[in-house]
C-alpha cells in the first residue's frame, strides 16, 4: 500500500507544475484535504445531491453521466489520475448536482470542502491563478470537444480519444466509451473491427 503522504505529494507535484508555491504553502494545501477511498462502482456524487467536494484523483478512474427521462444513461466525462473531477456548478452554487459520479476502478482522491477552499485561497493567494489555469484549460477542452463532435465522424473523434488517452479502451467500457463519443456501442465496435482489418493488411504488405 502506497503511503499516505505519498498522495499528498502527488497533488504538491501537480500545483507546483503549474505555480511556485513555499514549503509553508505546501503545508498549508495539504492539511486543507481530506484522503477518501472509492470502490469500483460506488457513487463520488449522486445526481440531486449537493456537491460537496473537488476532488484530485490520485489512482483510478471515474465516470460522469446523465440518466435521461428513458432511463438512458449519457456520459459526460471520465477523469484519471492526476485530473480533477467535481459537478462544478453544484459545487459553487451549492444547489443539486446534474450528473452522477462513478468509480470505474478503485479510486483514490484527495479532497477539499468549498469552504475549505475559499480559506485556501485567502491563505494562499498564488491558489487563484492555479485554479484559474485549471478552469481555462476545462474551458478550452471542452470547446475542442464541442468542435470535434460536429467536424469529425464517430471513427474519426474515437481515432482521436485513444490517440490522447492510450489504455483508455483497456480501462473503461466500450459501451461508456460509445456512450461519451455519441455512437452506439455496435458501431463502436464495426469502428474497432474495420481498424483491426487495417492493421492486419498493413502487416501483410
């Protein structure tokens, strides 16, 4: 078993990447989160709860969705290790969450309270604009996402997820894989086959 400071340090490491932060400040994060373990399948939120926490994940991988009014389940992102994952607009506004969060493997995270946080950031100023950077790279992500799915084919944004996230496929689900790209699980798997025969005719010439 990792030790637990050794997650702590995986989440100094991701801040101090992006802003120089003092050995007095690196104390000061750390006793502002909490360690909490998931297992595969356990509920980080339910949708109409209240977001409570963001959380950095540490090892594992989570999965966000929709349950439409059919009962069809939609999703809306995944997050790995060293990614944050909150129903961000809950959180702020403390009002009900829109979407689920899953574990998709053993998950372990650090947390931190909304009120925590503001008393982070008024204690750690250089905070604002570590989380400033983390909200515009969101924002750019998802616009990316947004122009992906009206340029691109489902096999060509499929290409392109397993080309950003080599292992993914190994990791989750093709059917939540099919479920983020907004194709249908068959013909996610007509896109891996018809790929599969490529490659096979290229090791054959």
């Amino acid at each position: 078993m990792t030790d637990k400071r050794a997650y702590y340090e995986m989440l100094l490491k991701h801040i101090a990447s992006r802003v120089s932060i003092t050995e007095k400040e690196r104390e000061l994060i750390s006793e502002a989160f909490v360690l909490r373990r998931l297992l595969p399948k356990q509920y980080l939120l339910q949708e109409g709860d209240v977001c409570r926490h963001e959380s950095f994940i540490c090892e594992g991988l989570l999965r966000s969705f929709y349950v439409d009014e059919d009962g069809m389940e939609h999703t809306l992102h995944f997050a790995l290790e060293d990614w944050w994952i909150a129903d961000l607009k809950s959180f702020i506004k403390e009002e009900p969450a829109s979407r689920n969060i899953i574990a998709v493997e053993p998950v372990i995270l650090l947390q931190i309270t909304r009120e925590r946080r503001e008393a982070l950031l008024q204690a750690v100023p250089v905070l604002e604009r570590f989380w400033r950077i983390l909200n515009e790279s969101a924002c750019a992500a998802q616009d990316d996402r947004i122009l992906q799915n009206i340029r691109l084919t489902g096999a060509e944004r499929y290409a392109a997820l397993v080309n950003k996230y080599p292992g993914l496929e190994q990791r989750l689900p093709l059917k939540f894989i099919a479920s983020y790209l907004g194709i249908t699980p068959v013909f996610l798997s007509q896109i891996r086959n018809n790929n599969a025969g490529k490659k096979k005719k290229e090791v054959k010439h």
